[in-house]
C-alpha cells in the first residue's frame, strides 16, 4: 500500500519542480501577528493529556466513504467547540478524497492543523508553508535514510512549522531520533496491511525520550483506550475515522476530550501539592 500512496505523490512534485524551476513557487504564508502559526505541541501539551487531535477524514482506502456531507468549515467548527486540541487535515488526494485547501477553509477556528499526507520532497515542505498548517506529517517508511528526514524537519523549521514523525516500530524509531525528531507519532496500522493494533503503542512507549511529545494514532474508538493511552505516557491522541463515522462528530470528540482535560486536572493538582509540601518544608526552621 505504501508503494501505491508513494507513487500518487510523484506527478504533484513534478508540478512542484516546474513551478519551481519557473520561480512560482507559492510564497510562505504570512500571519498577522508576531507569534505566526498557531503552536502545534504547546496546544496539544495544554489541551489534555492526553490531548486530542481531531481529523478530518473524508474516505480512506480502508474504509472507502466515510462522510461526505460535512464540509471542512462544519467539522472545523465542531472540533474547536468540543476540546480538540488540534485538528489533523488529510490533504491526500488519490486516496483519501483530501484537498490542501481544506488547511485555508479550517484556519478560522484558531486551532493549530496539521497537514497529513505522504510527503516525500522538500517542496512539498515549501507548498505547506504557504498555508496556514503549523504540523507537517513525516512517514519514516516514506524515506530511504535519516538525512532525507533530517532535511525536511530543518526545512519546515525553517517556517515555524513542526514536524511530527510517524513510526511503526523500533528501526522507525531509530531514524526519527537521527533525523532529529521532536514529536514521534506511533501509527497502529500497518500501511501495509491496513491492520491495527493499539499493541503498537503500548509497545514502543516504552522506549519514549525525554523530552519528547508522543502521539498515538488509529484504532482509537473509545474513552478507555483513549485514558490507556495517557496512562502509558501518550501527550495525545490521534483520532479520525472514529470521529468522522459518527452522527455528531463534535459530540463524540466532546467525550474523548473529557478524558483527557479531567486527567491533566489531576495531575495538575498533585503538582501543585507536592509544590506546595516542598516550599512548606522549605519555610520551616531548623532544629
């Protein structure tokens, strides 16, 4: 599967190349205020934990039509309504019925996007700095070594746009960390197969870094899996096609983000307390 989503990315980067090679190239987008792009992690780190990156899917090969009757602004703004910490746009084409101008129809909610495609080219970097996305999606299977990565994750910095790495298993892993990767993204199905399994991200969290953000993505479904996932240390949650196949999209993501805001409440609570223990022994005299 991975093959054919590679070989449906090769005639947009030729259209790139020409553009390029003409100096059309799109300029980077450019934002009102001094802070730019929405910021992609430090929203996610604020909205849960974990919090919940709400996609906006409208077909996948796995499940061919998913919905087709809301338009990018509708799901945009359910999603900012009911606690999405950022919302992840499929730009894909060929396969999943996605439009890069889905990013510019989602920018008014204020949420931070993420663009979700099978990127492979610097230019494509270069294309999504033109747009309001602050997250660009790399797939480590997508790449042949750790210097092609490490060059689009320097490039996207370059326009303030985060990088999040998608990994399967452990040599992905390896490579996200030589590219210089940030954000990891544990994807439980495999591109391959279409199969998932949440066994993936219980996995592999094991080996997470300090430092790190670590997103868990599909096979989501359910606020037990979503609060697992935060137990074993996920910042956030990845969930689309759950989402999308509902009634009310806006109210099921309501429900998963619960999960997620009442957790940080907590832990934010008993930081505080032990703040508070350490000062109060700090103010007592010494005997």
């Amino acid at each position: 599967m991975l093959a054919r989503f590679r070989e449906a990315q090769l005639p947009g980067i030729a259209r790139l190349r020409r553009l390029a090679d003409e100096g059309r190239m799109p300029e980077p987008r450019s934002f009102p205020t001094r802070e730019g792009r929405p910021g992609f992690a430090r929203a996610l780190r604020a909205a849960g934990a974990p919090a919940v990156i709400a996609e906006y899917k409208r077909a996948s090969p796995s499940r061919g039509v998913i919905n087709l009757d809301l338009t990018p602004a509708d799901v945009a703004r359910m999603y900012a309504e009911n606690g999405a910490g950022a919302i992840s746009v499929l730009t894909e084409e060929a396969h999943f019925q996605g439009s890069l101008q889905y990013l510019s129809d989602m920018a008014f909610a204020g949420v931070p996007l993420l663009r979700k495609d099978f990127l492979l080219d610097p230019l494509q970097v270069l294309e999504t700095a033109a747009t309001p996305a602050s997250a660009l999606l790399l797939i480590m299977r997508m790449f042949e070594g750790a210097d092609d990565v490490r060059e689009m994750i320097e490039l996207a910095r370059e326009h303030s746009i985060e990088a999040v790495c998608e990994v399967f298993d452990e040599a992905d892993l390896d490579m996200a960390r030589w590219a210089g990767a940030e954000i990891i993204q544990v994807n439980n199905r495999d591109l391959d197969t279409l199969a998932t399994d949440l066994a993936v991200s219980r996995r592999l969290c094991r080996t997470r870094g300090q430092g790190e953000l670590w997103i868990s993505a599909s096979g989501l479904e359910s606020p037990q899996q979503v609060a697992e996932m935060g137990d074993l240390g996920f910042d956030a949650v990845l969930v689309g096609t759950f989402l999308m196949s509902r009634p009310d999209p806006g109210a099921a993501l309501k429900e998963l983000a619960e999960v997620g805001r009442s957790r940080k409440a907590a832990l934010d609570a008993e930081r505080a307390a032990r703040r508070d223990v350490v000062r109060s022994g700090e103010g007592r005299p010494e005997r």
